[in-house]
C-alpha cells in the first residue's frame, strides 16, 4: 500500500491515511493496556499481601 492516490486532487490516499491513523491508535492502547495490565498486577499483589495480614489476625 502506497501513499499516491491518482484519483484525488491532494493525491492522497485516503486509506493510507485511515490505515495510518489505526496504526498509531492500535499502538497507543498496546501501550496502554500493558501499563493497565502491570498497575493490576501490582494491585493483586497488595490484595495478597493485605489477605495474608488479615488470615493472620
């Protein structure tokens, strides 16, 4: 896929540009989700931790 579009004025391809613009978007929520994804991990880890102290007491 190309960025040249033959059939508009500005030349420009307009699924290059949606197909650019999911890209970056798809990219963003990867990075997103995985910093989700470590924050509950640390969060379960404290659950366990604070589980552990009230099995205790």
């Amino acid at each position: 896929m190309n960025d040249y579009c033959a059939f508009s004025k500005s030349h420009k391809c307009l699924k290059w540009t949606d197909y650019e613009l999911t890209r970056y978007e798809l990219e963003e929520a990867d990075e997103l989700c995985h910093c989700n994804q470590i924050e509950i991990q640390k969060l379960n880890d404290y659950i366990e931790l604070l589980q552990s102290l009230l099995d205790k007491n």
